[in-house]
C-alpha cells in the first residue's frame, strides 16, 4: 500500500509522493527570516510537525494562493515565501523530467565540529 494524502486545494487523494508537504515546525527554521514563522516546504516528507500537502502542479498551487488553502488549513498566516518557495519546487519538478536528487545542503553538526580544531 502507497501512503495516500490529500490535497488541501483540490481535495484529490494521491500518492505522497504526488504531493508535495508544507510542514509547520516546532522551531524556527530561519532564525534570520522571522516573517517565515516556522513553515517550510518539507523535501523529505518526514519533517516532524503539523502537514499539508499541495499537488505538484501549477494549477493547484495558483489555487492555493487564491483560496488561501494554507492559510485555512494550518488556520494560520503563510507568508508568500511558502508559495514562492513552493513555486520553485513545482516548477523544477515540471522541467526535470527526471527525477534528481537535488538538495541544497547545508553544513551539518558533525561536519562543523570535525573543521573546529
Ligand atoms: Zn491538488
């Protein structure tokens, strides 16, 4: 069995990995961008926190900025860095016909440690 979710905007139930997930986290992400309060869209899915999930398709999410489906969803203000963000990520999915992993990484707690002297 594929875990299904639902899309907040059109409501059609599909593979997780249709989707893509809008996470409200438990501490901030960006401490330097405070107006993105503690969303972020979550790449891996498996970010602890309360979830929403958006189709990965332009059509829906220009619904979601209309109808503010987030924002109903989470009952809460979204900041337009969420839809923006959100855009990027649909549209990288639309022109990469293949699937890449692609992540943006940042240094990680172990690797900094291991360049402290
Ligand atoms: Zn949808």
């Amino acid at each position: 069995m594929i875990p299904t979710r639902r899309c907040v905007v059109c409501f059609a139930k599909k593979a997780k990995s249709d989707l893509i997930r809008i996470v409200r986290t438990a501490s901030p992400a960006q401490p330097d961008k405070p107006e993105r309060k503690n969303f972020c869209v979550d790449i891996t899915q498996k970010q602890a926190g309360r979830g929403a999930y958006i189709c990965n398709s332009q059509d829906c999410l220009q619904k979601a900025r209309k109808k503010r489906a987030f924002e109903r969803s989470f009952k809460q203000n979204i900041s337009n860095d969420i839809y923006a963000a959100l855009e990027t990520r649909i549209f990288q999915a639309e022109t990469m016909t293949t699937m890449t992993t692609k992540t943006t990484m940042l240094p990680t707690k172990t690797e900094r440690l291991q360049n402290e002297p």
